[in-house]
C-alpha cells in the first residue's frame, strides 16, 4: 500500500521575537492536509495518508516519527517562518526515500530559489516540485504515478535544471468532497485550545479574493491563488459547518479572505444558517465591505468575533498600500460590528509605506474616535510589524532597492523590516515600538479583558 505524509509543522515559539508559547491563534488540525487528504482517500481509497503534526507531537517526538517513517511522497506547506525548519524535515524524509513536495503561499513565490538550492542536482537535494494553487489534482496526479510534465500547477526542474511551469488549472469547489475531520484526533486539538475557545475548527468556504482580482491588490498581499473569488455554494456551506457541531465544534475559524466579498452569496448563506444549530463564527472581513446590510446578514450567520484589517487609520497610508478602504471606512465598520453585538478584531501593521511620525499622530487620534467595546473576552487590538513576504508587491519594490536579497530562498524577516524602514518609512524601530506601545496604551485603558491570554498576530 501507498503511504504518503502531509507534514504540519508548528509556527516557530521564537518567532518574531515573540515569547515562547505566545501565539494569537488557537491549536487547531491544518486544513490544507485535510483537504488533500480527503481528495486523495476518496480518489484512491488503497493509499494511506498520513497527518503528522507537529503542534500536537512536540518537536522531539515528530522528529522521531519523521525519521523512522517510509513514505512514498511527503508534502509540506510551508510558510516565511517554517520554511528552515521544513527544510530540516525534508532531509529526513528524503533520506528514506519519500518524493518531497511543496505548496501553499510560501513556496510557489520562491519557486525558481527552492528549486534551485534544494531542487535535484543542487548540493541540499530535498525538494522535488513545487504546486501552485489548489493541490488536491496535482497530488493525486503525483500519487497515481503521473509523469511531472502531465501534472498541472507543478513546477518542477526539467533536463539541465531549467525550471518548468506546467498550465495552470483552477478547480471547481463545487465538485470536492467535503473535508473529512475524523482524519485527525478532533480530541487532541481541543486539548490544546484554551478554555474560553476550546473547540474550534477552522474551515474555508471560499478562495480567492475579490479585491485582488479587481481593482487593486494591497501592496503586502502573499496569497497565491487563482481563478478569481470562488466559494462553494452557501447551501452546502452552512450544512458542513453545521456538520462541525456534529463533532463537537463550538467556534469555527473561517479563513476566507473576506467573507462578505459577495453580498449574494453571503444572503443565501445567513438563511441556510439560521435555520440549523450553528457554532459561533470567527471570520475575516474586509472593512469596505462591512455594511449595515452584509453585518446583519453575519449576525444572522451567528458570527461571533470579526477581524478586520484596519493596518493604519492614516488615509495617505492606506492609499499607498493599496488596501481599498480609509480611516472612515474602518471607524464605520467596527461601528456597525458592536451596533449588531459583534466582536471586532482590530489588527494594525506598523511600519507602512508613507507613514511618518505625523501621519501616525493623525492615526491615533482617529483611533481615540474609534467606538470600542467596553469589554471583550479576547484582545481587540492586534498589532504586528509589516511583514515583507516573497511575492508580494512591497517584496519586488524592496528587492530593485536591495538587489541583493535577489536569488534567496530563505529570508530573514526582522532584516527585511529593518530594510524595508530604511528605504520606505521615515520611522526607526524605536519609533514603530513607542507607536505600538501608544496604542496597546490606548486600548488597554478603553477595553477591558478578563483574564487576558496574550494575543498578537
Ligand atoms: C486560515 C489561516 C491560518 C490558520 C490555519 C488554521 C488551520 N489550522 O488550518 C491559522 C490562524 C492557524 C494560521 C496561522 C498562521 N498563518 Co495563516 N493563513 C490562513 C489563511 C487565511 C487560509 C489558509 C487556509 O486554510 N486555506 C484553505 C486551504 C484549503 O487552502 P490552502 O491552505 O491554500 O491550501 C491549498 C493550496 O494552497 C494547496 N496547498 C497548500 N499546501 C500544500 C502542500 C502540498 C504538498 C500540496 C501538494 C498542495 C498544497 O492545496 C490546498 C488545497 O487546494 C491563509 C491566507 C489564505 N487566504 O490562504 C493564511 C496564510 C497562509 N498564513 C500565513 C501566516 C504567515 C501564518 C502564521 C505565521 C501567522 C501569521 N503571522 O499570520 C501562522 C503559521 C502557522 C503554521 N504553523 O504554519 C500567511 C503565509 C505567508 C507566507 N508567504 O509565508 C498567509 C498566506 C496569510 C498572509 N498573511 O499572507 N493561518
Ligand atoms: S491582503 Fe488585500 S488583496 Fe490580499 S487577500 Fe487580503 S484584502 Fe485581498
């Protein structure tokens, strides 16, 4: 029989300088091996596929496993921060003999650099190819034993080492199985999930962003995606969450870019809901499209907490990232998120392109007018410093200033953000930590939160 591993590993306790074991998000099982496991197990039920994650081994005892594992093909996801580390799994799963392939956001950006320093014929040989996009077809494909060259999404080295990039094949989500939860111990998740959340399941009903496809794509936007904003029908959304109650979920964490991106879908979906026992909804929106009409339709959805990108409450700012929204869009959608009885989640980048000392001044008074709840059992406000990920546009405008980071498959972030300031903020890092520091300040004396756990994206 066929063995295969999708290989999760855990977000690194050091990093970005975080404290280990800080995190702003919950333990839950990795929902792109799931997708591909299901795809997988239900096109060739004769293999065995393997999810082995790290978050609920331990690194020691992955390892163990990792070493002493005999699989034909191993898959990784890898993101900025657990690129080294799945690079140290890769070598061992190589060792015993496994194809290694990469997907997600991460690799497909660097896929000409992975190729090239760890792809066959290099000195570090651990990598195979590389899937762009939807991997469910372009794994089965590599299980059934397809030649690289019939594979679609696949990038891989060809004769001489030059790198091959197969046509691309968007598919169609209607046509998927739904992802099959009891492939992983549900058990030993909400373990790991604290009291308050405990019980949280991610799912995606929808791919693609709106915004990216049409008028504009902000300027630190690394998702890798294509076909345009694509969902499956409401219908059968809103049955598969309400499926997760079934297996004892409480919270869902829908990773769709912008849930109300369409107003239609949205409207179909919030019926379906309302009509069947829902767990509460954790979801992202974008703050344009957070209307009287699309947050009435989330509460009826039984939404709960709503992240919004806000990143800065300065328009120049916002206009130079490309975000779509402004200072009085943000204010009015976290307005009309506590009107309905939602929790917004504010998350806030510092270290924007165009901001300036003034420019955060007018920033944070904006966010002094900014309605917040009185109260709130997680942290509202999330800050983080602007991550430079490859393939985004701030990453090709750092790389003209900066030829020299050209060619690399491994990036170092806080190098990128000291360089980034450099060529495109007038703040130091003292500034950008006295900033971060007003606003957690500013929220702390306006929000109260019970037994806070420390939240930080
Ligand atoms: C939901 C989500 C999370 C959830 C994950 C919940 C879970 N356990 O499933 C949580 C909150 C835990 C999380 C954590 C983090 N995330 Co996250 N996350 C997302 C988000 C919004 C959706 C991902 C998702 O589940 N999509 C649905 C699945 C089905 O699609 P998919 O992942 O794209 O996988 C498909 C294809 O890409 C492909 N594929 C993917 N992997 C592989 C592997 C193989 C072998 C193959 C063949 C195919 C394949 O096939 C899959 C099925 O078609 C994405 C952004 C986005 N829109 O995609 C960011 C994103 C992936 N996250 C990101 C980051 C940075 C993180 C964190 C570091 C935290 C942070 N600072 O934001 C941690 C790292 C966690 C870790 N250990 O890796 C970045 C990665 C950027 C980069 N270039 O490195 C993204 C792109 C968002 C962003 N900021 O730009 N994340
Ligand atoms: S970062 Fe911007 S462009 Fe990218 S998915 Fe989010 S809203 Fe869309």
């Amino acid at each position: 029989m066929k063995k295969i591993a999708l290989i999760a590993l855990a977000y690194p306790a050091d990093g970005l300088g975080r404290e280990p074991g800080e995190r702003w998000f919950d333990v839950m099982p990795p929902l792109w091996a799931l997708a591909l496991a299901t795809y997988l197990r239900s096109a060739m039920p004769g293999v065995k596929v393997e999810i082995i994650d790290e978050q609920l081994l331990g690194r020691a005892r992955f390892l163990q496993r990792l070493a002493a594992g005999r699989y034909e093909l191993a898959g990784f996801s890898p993101v900025a921060y657990t690129y080294p580390a799945v690079l140290d799994c890769a070598r061992l799963v190589k060792k015993n003999g496994a194809m290694v392939i990469l997907g997600g956001h991460y690799a497909p950006a660097l896929k000409n650099e992975i190729l090239g320093a760890r792809g066959p014929g290099s000195s570090d040989y651990c990598i195979d190819a590389i899937v762009r996009y939807d991997g469910e077809k372009p794994l089965h494909a590599l299980v059934s034993g397809t030649p690289f060259s019939g594979v679609k999404n696949l990038v891989y080295p060809g004769p001489g080492g030059k790198i091959i990039e197969n046509p691309v094949a968007p598919l169609d989500l209607a046509k998927l199985p739904p992802a099959d939860y009891t492939l992983v111990s549900l058990e030993a998740y909400f373990r790991l999930q604290p009291a308050h959340s405990r019980g949280t399941l991610p799912f995606a009903s929808q791919r693609g962003c709106k915004w990216a496809e049409g008028p504009g794509r902000c300027i630190f936007c690394s998702i890798q995606s294509t076909g345009g904003l694509r969902a499956i029908a409401p219908a059968a959304a809103a049955l598969r969450m309400a499926d997760l109650a079934k297996l004892g979920a409480r919270y869902i964490f829908e990773g769709s870019d912008d849930f109300p991106a369409d107003q239609a879908w949205l409207k179909e979906f919030a019926s379906r809901a309302a009509g069947l026992k829902f767990p509460a909804l954790r979801l992202f929106a974008r703050a344009s499209t957070l209307n009287q009409a699309n947050v009435a339709l989330l509460k009826a959805a039984n939404a709960r907490y709503v992240s919004v990108g806000v990143e800065s409450m300065s328009d120049a700012v916002l206009r130079c990232v490309g975000k779509g929204a402004s200072a009085a869009l943000n204010r009015r959608a976290i307005a009309l998120l506590l009107k309905a009885g939602i929790l917004p989640k504010i998350h806030v980048i510092l270290g924007l392109p165009g901001e300036t000392r003034a420019t955060f001044s007018a920033g944070f008074a904006e966010f002094k007018k900014m309605e917040l709840p009185v109260e709130s059992p997680e942290p509202v406000l999330l800050t983080s410093t602007f991550a430079v990920y490859p393939g985004t546009e701030a990453w090709r405008r750092l790389l003209a200033r900066e030829p020299g980071y050209r060619g690399r498959d491994i990036v170092d972030e806080k190098v990128l953000f000291r360089a980034w300031l450099k060529h495109f903020s007038r703040l130091t890092e003292g500034d950008i930590d006295s900033a971060r520091a007003a606003l957690e300040r500013l929220f702390a004396a306006r929000v109260r939160v019970p037994g806070a756990r420390r939240d930080k994206p």
